[in-house]
C-alpha cells in the first residue's frame, strides 16, 4: 500500500514538473515576441476557441443572459461573448507576458485614473485600504504595477496557493521582487488584518462565487452566493473600501481606474450591508465593459445538494428598497403524480419548496386533468399539461415552448419515462429519489427514507425530498391547509364520494353507504348529502342516488376539477373510500371519515387530527389488488354502517 502511495506521488510529481517546464517553455516564446503581437495571438486563439469549446461558450451566454437578457437581443449576447473570449485570450497571453517585462515598461502601456483616492486614503489619518479586485481585462497588471496605486500604504495580497509547487514558488518569488507582502488565504486573515492596521493595503478577489459560505444577494438582478471577507475585515480594520478595475484601452493597452469609495448604505450598517454595496459597485464597473469581465466563471452557480436557501448560515439579504420585482426568478419545475392523490399529498412538498428561497417560482409539469388543481394552489405559477398518449419528444418540445430556463426539477414520479422527458428538455439539475434505469438520468439523488420493510407515508416521501435540497419542512404552516368551512345556517354539509377509480376492490358497498346517510339523517335533520365521483362513475352516482331518503345532490361525473374543489369548500365533512376526492378534501383542510380495505392508511391515509380512517385488517390486508380475488369479503364488509355513522356524527361535532 505504501510503495503504490510513493509512486503515485512520483507520478504526480513528474507531471507538475513537466507542466512547470512547459509554462517556462511558453514564456520563452512569449519573451521574443512584442506584446501586442502576443495581444492579436490571443484574440485569434479566443476566437477559434469561442466556436470550439462549447461548454464554455453555452456558459458564458448562460450568464450573459443572465446580466443582460433583459436589456439585449440573442444577437447582442452572442456578440458580446465572442467578444468576450478574444478579450479573454488576449489578456491571459498578456498576463503570462507581464511577469518577464520591467514595471517601468508595463506602465507605458498603461494609464490610471482615480488613483488619488487611494492617497487621500492614506493622507486622512493614514486609514487601512481595502482593494475590491475583479477578474477583469488583464487581472495580472495589479500585481505588476504596485507604484501606479500604491500611494504610502504598504502592499500585500492574499493569494491561493497552487497545487503546482514550482509554479507556486515561481509566481511568490516574482510578488516578492516587487515587495508584496504575502498572505496564504488557507492560514485564515488575522495576518493580513494585523498588516492593514499598521496602513497596509490589501486586495481582496469579490466577483466570485462563495459557495455555502457566501451571502446570497441579488448581483444583476439574480440571487449569487458573495464573499462577505471583504466587507469584515474592511470593518474590522476601519479600512477605507476601493474598487480597482482593469479595462481594455485598446490593442496591448489598458485602463487601470481607482474607483470610488464603497460604504454601506445607513440603514445596514453591518457587513451584510456593506456586501450588498460591494455587490452593487461590482455590478456597475462590469457594466462600463461587459466583454472584459470573466464570463466562463459560474457566478450564480446552483450549490449541490441544497439549492433551496433556509438553511444557510448567511441566509439571503436584500439593499433597503429594492424592488422585488426586479428579482430574477428561480424557476423550478415539478413534475407531478399522475394520480388525484398523489398529487394531493405532494402539497405539504410544494408549500415547503416554495418558501425554500424568496426568487422561487414552480411549474408543474403533469397530466391534462390535473391542471385546475394545481392552479388552485397560490405557490404554483405555471402549469404545462402533458396528454395521456405524447411521445417523450413532444413533452420535451412542450417544455422547451414555453421559453423558461429552467433552473432545476425534482420528480414526484418513480418511472424512467418521466425523467427522460426531462433529461431531453435539457434542464440541468434534475433530482428525484433512486429506481433502476433512471438513476442515470438524475444528477441529484435523495438518500435515506423508511428502513427496510417498513412504510412510509407519501406525503413523507415527498417531503424527503424537499429536505434534499435544503427545505426546511418543519416550519409552520406546511401542512396547513386552511381551517374547515363552518355553517352559518345550521345546516351540515356532508360530501360523499362512494366510488374508486382504482378498482372494486377500494370501494365499500353502496347500500352500506345509503344505510349511513339514510340512518343518520333519520335522526339529525340537519343533515345535506352532495355526492361526488369521477365522470366513469355516473351510473353508481345515480344507483347511490335511487337508495337515498335524505336530502341530497348528485353530481357524481357532472364536475369538473375546479367546481369540485369548489362544492368540496362548501362542505363540513368528506365521507370516503380511499381516493382521490379524500386526498383532495384533506389538501383543502376539509375533515374526513375514510373506509379502507386493500389499501395500507400508514402510506397513503389523510393525515392529521380532523381525519377518521376505519379499517378492519386481515390476513391477506392490504392486498393493493384492483380486485378482491376472494369476491370482495371479509376487509371490507367488516366494515358497518353503524360505526361509519358514528364516526361521521362525531367528526362532524354533533356528539
């Protein structure tokens, strides 16, 4: 074990020597050549790279979108990131060339503006001063210029060490020339706040993605996780705060600019205030010169697992009036159980989503029939209805129709036919629990759940996988559904819904329906009966109906969706098989009284106090069968209109 240790270390050795040794090869080449012929080598390379790599070239117009696809045409942004990577490669080149060049010379080629502010830092009292420093233009002059912005303050720079030693040891021994006193960021930052206290400066890269140390506020309009470094030790030290941009002025030439002073605004005046300000300074000096900015960094980079935002430390904070409508959406699609039920009992999931970050906005992606429910939701914007019979590319193409990126999507669905559909509409997160095929199709898979042999309830299931990703489902009101409608006239509305799409094997009998409404309502005249059903169910409506002396409305296949979730908020009470009418009453917080024969109440039963489930379990409960193979005994029969008729008497509150 350890000779195989040994050699993988010499191995790895070998190729950073060889890659340091290639390095010095380039540098060789880029010493006889003027700098701006090295300047057009690199636009000419950044041009053919821009229509090679097209990961980088898709992120970047990405992230172009992003910052400006509010203020510019497609046309515009492919513009500016062509542009883009022949900025980009001409700076690098140039920055590789910077090192081997006298300071003396490298000033020739640039000019400065604004550099007084960074004396008058120094001249008031001789106060620290922090430089926000971006990935801009040719980055690499700020280390080579120290005497154009170095005013009195000695200079230092906090650096991330390289994994390639010699090349480490070769970029520290040319900082050092130059008389940077160095900071390793991975020893922590009380070094190089001790040194801003005795008038030092210090720059500090801010234009990053933070990663789950960052605070997430809004950077051109969209939630970014920002390093909030900058902003403590600025207070930390009484540091005065400056931005230092490079720009581009022309082939070779560039404009060093010494920025105004970045403070918090009054009204936040902590260091989530003071990033908030950095963020807003940032923002407008990449958008004097978009193309020299680094647009192949992922600054809205979505963290893994937890894209949702309530659990981070940091959290997510907003500039004292800003306009929330300005806020760039988080757009998640959902897509949903193709059952009524299932797709009730991922409500509690869809609440806890919503509320995961202030920027979310949820579609859901599910069959034609259930669309007037999830519209009824508020937390759903957005509902894309997917016929029974369309071929996985034509679900795709209607995702594709409706012009949305699509951050994200999480599956309620267990089939690989779903997540195909997805995975061909190119969305790029996609997370849902593991099930054979369609693992691979997954980019993000939920963990955990009920051990083996054990059940777990759907809602949970759901649930589960809105904790994946960082929702806090503990939090009040996920299961709140609204409180039960209460009777002004006295009278008690009681629906009924006596059928079961699934099969016979769910459904108690009619006549023992008919023997609890006719019994109860003998005795309590200030009973009203609607009953409800699916539109193939018509003719049971209508023999439940015959067998009734009560008071009572049929409209047993006469509603759609919306007019059922209508009449179902006018009632008191649900009395129910297992269906999807039951998991649509309790979504609505409307109580019920249940039967349950061959199907299991731990997984798929109305949950919380206002619900009643009456089940007499046998040997072979629950089956799950469509049908009883044994004539449709003994679990469901066992089941009296007596005990049904006192459960609803005294759900309803009349013992």
């Amino acid at each position: 074990m350890g000779h195989a240790k040994d050699s993988a270390r010499l191995s790895t050795r070998i190729v950073q020597w060889l890659v340091y040794a290639l390095f010095r090869c380039i540098e060789g080449v880029l010493w006889l050549l003027p700098l701006i012929v090295v300047w057009y080598i690199g636009r000419v390379l950044g041009a053919v790279v821009y229509f090679l790599a097209g990961k980088y070239r898709r992120l970047a117009l990405h992230n172009l979108h992003i910052a400006f696809g509010r203020e510019k045409s497609p046309a515009e942004l492919k513009a500016l990131a062509y542009e883009h990577f022949k900025s980009l490669f001409a700076n690098v080149l140039c920055g590789f060339k910077l090192p081997l060049m006298t300071e003396a010379q490298i000033c020739r080629h640039v000019r400065s503006e604004g550099i007084e502010r960074a004396q008058a830092a120094y001249d008031n009292g001789k106060r620290p001063l922090l430089n926000l420093v971006l990935h801009a233009s040719c980055w690499e002059i700020l280390t080579q210029v120290p005497s154009m912005y170095v005013r009195g303050h000695q200079a230092g720079a906090i650096y991330q060490p390289l994994h390639n030693p010699w090349l480490n040891a070769l970029v520290l021994r040319r900082r050092e020339k130059l008389g940077y006193a160095l900071f390793d960021r991975q020893a922590g930052f009380n070094a190089p706040m001790k040194f801003m206290r005795e008038a030092g400066q210090v720059g500090v890269l801010v234009d990053q993605h933070a990663g789950d140390h960052g605070l997430w506020c809004p950077f051109f309009d969209r939630l970014a996780s920002t390093t909030t470094i900058a902003a403590l030790m600025a207070i930390r030290t009484d540091a005065v705060v400056l931005p230092m941009m490079v720009y581009n002025d022309g082939p070779a030439r560039w404009r060093l600019v010494c920025a105004p002073e970045v403070k918090a605004d009054e009204s936040q005046p902590n260091a989530d205030g003071l990033t908030l300000a950095i963020n807003a300074a940032v923002e407008k000096l990449i958008r004097e010169q978009p193309a020299s900015w680094f647009w192949v960094h992922n600054r809205w980079k979505l963290p893994k697992p937890r894209f949702l935002l309530a659990e981070y430390r940091r959290g997510v904070a907003f500039p004292t009036g800003y306009d929330m409508s300005r806020l760039q959406p988080f757009e998640l699609l959902i897509r949903s159980p193709n059952w009524l039920g299932d797709a009730c009992m991922a409500f509690p999931m869809v609440r806890a989503i919503k509320r995961g970050r202030p920027d979310m906005k949820i579609t859901i992606l599910g069959p034609d029939k259930l669309e007037e429910l999830w519209l009824s939701m508020p937390e759903v914007s957005r509902y894309i209805g997917k016929p029974a019979k369309e071929g996985l590319f034509a679900v795709a193409r209607r995702i594709k129709a409706t012009g949305v990126k699509f951050d994200a999507a999480v599956f309620c669905t267990n089939s690989t036919r779903s997540t195909l559909e997805i995975w061909l509409a190119g969305i790029p997160r996609r997370v849902g629990v593991k099930g054979s095929f369609r693992a691979k199709l997954l980019n993000q898979i939920i963990k955990g759940g009920p051990a083996k042999g054990s059940k777990e309830h759907h809602a949970h299931r759901y649930l589960r996988i809105a904790k994946g990703i960082g929702a806090d489902i503990d939090q009040p009101g996920v299961w709140d559904a609204g409180t039960p409608p209460v009777s002004t006239d006295g009278i008690i509305r009681v629906g009924v819904c006596a059928g079961a799409e699934y099969g016979p094997a769910k459904r108690w009998p009619l006549e023992r329906f008919a023997a609890v409404v006719n019994q109860i309502s003998a005795q309590h005249s200030q009973f009203r009966w609607e009953l409800f059903g699916a539109p193939g169910e018509k003719e049971m409506g209508e023999k439940l109906s015959a067998m009734l002396h009560a008071p009572h409305e049929n409209f047993v296949g006469k509603t759609r969706l919306s007019e059922l979730i209508a009449k179902l908020r006018g009632c008191q009470l649900l009395l129910t098989n297992d269906t999807g009418t039951m998991h649509l009453a309790a979504a609505l917080g409307i109580p019920t009284v249940s039967i349950f024969g061959s199907t299991c109440p731990i997984e798929t039963g109305p949950l919380g106090e206002r619900h009643t489930v009456i089940q007499h379990k046998i040997e072979c409960s629950p089956c799950f069968e469509r049908e009883c193979p044994f004539g449709h005994y003994n679990c469901m029969t066992l089941v009296t209109p007596e005990e049904v008729a006192q459960a609803v008497l005294k759900t309803s509150g009349v013992l």
